[in-house]
C-alpha cells in the first residue's frame, strides 16, 4: 500500500492511498480525538465503527465522529482514496454541533 501524508497545520492532515496490489488489506481497531472522511474512489469490503458493520465499496464516503473505534477490512482488490482528519478546533461551535448531531440524534437544523 502507497501511503501519501501531507499535514497542513497540527489540526489538519491528509493522506492519499493506493495499492496495485491483490492482497488483502486490513486496518487495525483504532481511535482518535479527531474526525476523519475517508472517500474509496477504489475499494469493496467492510467498514466497522463502534462494532457496527457497514458494507464499502467504489465512491463510498465515510465519516467518523471523534472518539469511535473504527476500521476497514478491504477484499483482495485494487484500492485507492484519501482520507482526511480534522480537529475540532478548525471548526465554529456551530458546525461542532452539527456534526455531532449526525451521531447523537438531536435535530441539527435548529
């Protein structure tokens, strides 16, 4: 797997991967105080956040709130995306709460 990392700034990173490879690729079980979208331009397989499944594959978007175990199981394919984590810091409370909205249920639109 080809990894590409840029950081801009200590609050921000991105990385790009790849693989050409047919193995299987398989992240471990981690978490961060960031959030995180990852974009599989490439890929099929499994996405696990907080012991729930969730199938992926081409053009699937995921994003993970701060503070959730997570990670991805990929079948023997080719794999491409980017992924991006961002602290809550780089963010107005506003946007905060809309985002933790997604995850806690509560109405984000007032």
């Amino acid at each position: 797997m080809k990894n590409h990392h840029m950081v801009i700034g200590e609050d921000i990173s991105v990385v790009s991967f790849s693989s050409q490879e047919r193995g299987e690729c398989i992240s471990y079980d981690h978490c961060h105080d960031r959030y995180e979208i990852t974009y599989l331009l490439s890929a099929r397989g499994r996405y696990i956040v907080e012991g729930d499944e969730h199938k992926v594959s081409n053009g699937s978007l995921l994003l993970i709130c701060p503070m959730s175990y997570h990670k991805i199981e990929l079948e023997p394919c080719e794999v491409e995306g980017i992924t991006v984590e961002f602290s809550k810091s780089i963010l107005s409370d506003r946007v905060c709460g809309l985002l933790d909205g997604l995850w806690d249920g509560s109405d984000i639109h007032g």
